[in-house]
C-alpha cells in the first residue's frame, strides 16, 4: 500500500439530466415479433406487475444529439480527456453490484472504454 496516497483517482460523481434528455420515453421501438421488441417490451415493465413503467410527465425541454450545445450525453469523453490532460497517472474506480448489472449500463460501458483507450 506504500504510495498510493500519492495517486490521484477519479471517482464518477457526475450526473446526466435525465429530464432534460430521456426522461419522457423508453427510445426507439424495434420490429414487433423480433427478439429485440420482447427484451424491449420487458425493459419497458415492472417485473412484479408486468405493467409498463411511468413516463415523466414533466414539462422540460429535451435536448438530444441533435442540439449538441444544450444535450448533456455527448460531452463526457471530451471532459474526461481533458481531466486526463490535467492530471497525469488520474485512475477510475468502479463499484461493481454482485451480480455485475453496473456492466448493462451504456454510460458505464461507456466510461470503462474512454478510460481504458486513455491509459
């Protein structure tokens, strides 16, 4: 453990504005009668009641990739790139459930692929 306070981590305490982004739908539907529209449609309900997930109702604009000023999810492999930039040796760490769901999320999957092709 000699030298580790010395390295610098980072720890992923940011945070996508769901509402202003996907917060109103549950994305593009695929073909009915494919396999991908029944892992869709399961995605899509509560697995107790079998009944569809709330949609948020609420009123804020949503900004996708087609406004890339104002949309939050294209930005985070340029701001870690730069942090990178700033702090030589930056380390991630990655807490990881048990039974390793973290890894069926596309922003994590994203973060681990941009902190890999950076080391």
């Amino acid at each position: 453990f000699r030298g580790l306070l010395s390295l610098t981590y980072w720890v992923c305490a940011f945070s996508v504005n769901q509402h202003s982004c996907i917060c109103a739908g549950f994305g593009p539907e695929p073909p009915l009668s494919t396999e991908e529209h029944a892992e869709f449609d399961s995605k899509c309900r509560d697995s107790v009641t079998g009944g569809l997930h709330p949609l948020c109702p609420c009123p804020t604009m949503k900004h996708l990739n087609s406004h890339p000023a104002e949309c939050e999810l294209n930005k985070f492999d340029k701001m870690v790139e730069y942090m990178a930039s700033c702090t030589p040796g930056l380390r991630q760490v990655v807490v990881v459930d048990e039974n390793l769901e973290v890894f069926t999320r596309a922003w994590v999957v994203s973060e681990l692929s941009i902190a890999h092709r950076l080391q």
